[in-house]
C-alpha cells in the first residue's frame, strides 16, 4: 500500500486570510526540512498574491511548535555547523516575516520552545491559548537562542527578563507572556481559533495597505532616532494619502457608514 503523506504545513485561504498550520503534531511541530519547504511557500504565496490580506499561523495538536528537531540530526557527525541551518532556513524566514507589508497573526495553541518561541515572536500581533506557554529552551542544550530571539525579547519584555528567560530556559506561562509584554492576548483555550480568526478576517478587510506602512513604521522604530522616524512617517503617510483606502475611510466617515477598503 502507498504510504499516505501527510504535508507538514497544511494552508487555506478564506476571507482574505491565509491560514498556515504547522502539522506535525507528534513531533508537537517541530521544524524539520519539510515544515521549512512548507513555510517557505506558503511565504511566498503570500508575498504574491494580492488576494491574501492577512497570515494566521497556528499548530495543530497540542502544541504550537517545540522548536528544530532534535531526532533527525546526526549527532555522531565529525563536525556539526548549525549556522547552516540558520542561514538556510531560520534567518530568511524571519526577515520575509517582518518585511512581508501584510499582518501575520499567530495563535500559539501550545508550548513554544526554543524556535518555535521566537518563530511566534517574529509574527507581528500574537494571541496564545492560557493553557500555552513559551520556552527558550536553548540554553538546555548548550545553545543559544536564534529565531530572532536575542532581537525580540529584549525589545518585547526588557533585558532583565530577556536574560533571565534565556539564561535559565524557564517556562513562561501564556499570561505572564501577555503581562510583560511578549504578545497581544492571552484567551481561554476554546475562544483562541475563534478569537485569532475574527482579528485575522478584521484585519484582511481593513486598509490593508496602510496596516502594512504600520508594520512597516513600527518595526523601523527599533533602530531610528525620533527625526528619522519623523521623516519616515511623513513620507509612509504622504503615499497611504494617495490611496484609495483614505478616501473611503474619510467619505465613509462623512456618511456615517462603514467603511469598504480594497486595500488600494
Ligand atoms: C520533539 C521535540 C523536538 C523532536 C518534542 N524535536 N521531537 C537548533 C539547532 C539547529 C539549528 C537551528 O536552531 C535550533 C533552534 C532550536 O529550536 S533549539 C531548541 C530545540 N527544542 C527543544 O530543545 C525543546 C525540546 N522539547 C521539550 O523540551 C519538550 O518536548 C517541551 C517542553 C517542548 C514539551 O514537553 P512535553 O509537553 O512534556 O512533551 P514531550 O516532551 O513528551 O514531547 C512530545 C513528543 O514530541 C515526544 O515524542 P514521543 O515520541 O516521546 O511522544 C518528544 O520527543 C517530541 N518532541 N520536542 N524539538
């Protein structure tokens, strides 16, 4: 009998949002070749087509993602470069992620550790089930954290608790994540898909081309001086005032009615 396969990313698009689900659930999603192919085009996709408004990334099973595989690396080899890895996969990923001028929304259903962690941070608005929680679990197994880790968490939570989530691999519960400041909501585990969806479909529906200059403006911040991130704000604003999407917001203001943005 043909071996049944079973794609480790599984993706559907609906009301302008793509949904893009880790699925490798016994492995509790953790990233092998397969899932890097997958989220590579499902990146891909959405950078090209102008039908989807908005990502939603989520896992399926139990968990969200635990991070690379431990079990398909070969850790008898003479000599083991990680930076391969990174460099091949992990590093393009999370720079497509954060240049990508459309939201990405992630419902971490379960635990995230190591870069399953970071992979969710790297996404721009992050929703997470009370029942999930977030590890940095490098440290465990003398290693570092990537994924973006090193850049997020300082950003997100403050050094003292960066470091100490990083130097100790301690596990982060969902509601002191959304207490410090590492992602948007906290829910109850049966409201997260709903709630994630409704804000993914809000999203696609809304100006989305003046979301992806937020996005875009936000993240600049990071590394701008307040006359830089003036001048970029001017000019994000100078091209979103040439848009469509203004001109129906103020008439669908003036009309007391809502708003019909195409994202143009
Ligand atoms: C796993 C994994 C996993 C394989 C659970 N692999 N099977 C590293 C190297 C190279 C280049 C790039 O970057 C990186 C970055 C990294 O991500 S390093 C960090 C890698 N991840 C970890 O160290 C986390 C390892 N996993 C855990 O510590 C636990 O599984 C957590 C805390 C995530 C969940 O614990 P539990 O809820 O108790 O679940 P479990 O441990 O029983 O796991 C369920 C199954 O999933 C189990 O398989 P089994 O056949 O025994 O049921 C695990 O072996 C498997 N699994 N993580 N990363």
């Amino acid at each position: 009998m043909e071996p049944i396969l079973v794609s480790p990313v599984l993706e559907s698009l609906q009301a302008g949002v793509l949904r893009i689900t880790l699925n490798r659930p016994e492995k509790l999603n953790a990233f092998n070749p397969g899932v890097h192919q997958g989220l590579a085009a499902a990146m891909a996709r959405a950078e090209s087509e102008s039908a989807i408004r908005c990502l939603l990334i989520t896992g399926a099973g139990r968990g969200f993602c635990a991070g690379q595989d431990l079990t398909e690396r070969d850790m008898k080899a003479a000599a083991i470069d990680l930076g391969t890895g990174l460099e091949a996969w992990y590093n393009p990923l999370v720079k497509r992620m954060r240049a990508l001028p459309k939201p990405i929304v992630c419902a971490v259903n379960g635990v995230a550790a190591g870069a399953g962690a970071n992979f969710a941070l790297a996404c721009d608005i992050v929703l997470a089930a009370r029942s999930a929680s977030f590890i940095q679990a490098f440290v465990k197994i003398g290693l570092v954290p990537d994924c973006g880790g090193s850049y997020f968490l300082p950003r997100l939570a403050g050094m003292q608790r960066a470091m100490a989530l990083a130097m100790t691999g301690g596990r982060l519960s969902a509601e002191d994540a959304e207490r410090w400041g590492l992602i948007w909501k906290c829910v109850d585990d049966a409201q997260l898909q709903s709630e994630a969806e409704k804000l993914a479909i809000a999203l696609a529906a809304g100006p989305t081309r003046s979301i992806g200059f937020i996005k875009n403006a936000m993240y600049a911040s990071a590394n701008n001086t307040l006359a830089e991130q003036l001048d970029l704000e001017r000019d994000l604003q100078r091209e979103v005032g040439k848009g469509e999407d203004y001109r129906e917001g103020v008439a669908a203001f003036l009309e007391k009615r809502a708003p019909a943005f195409s994202g143009k």
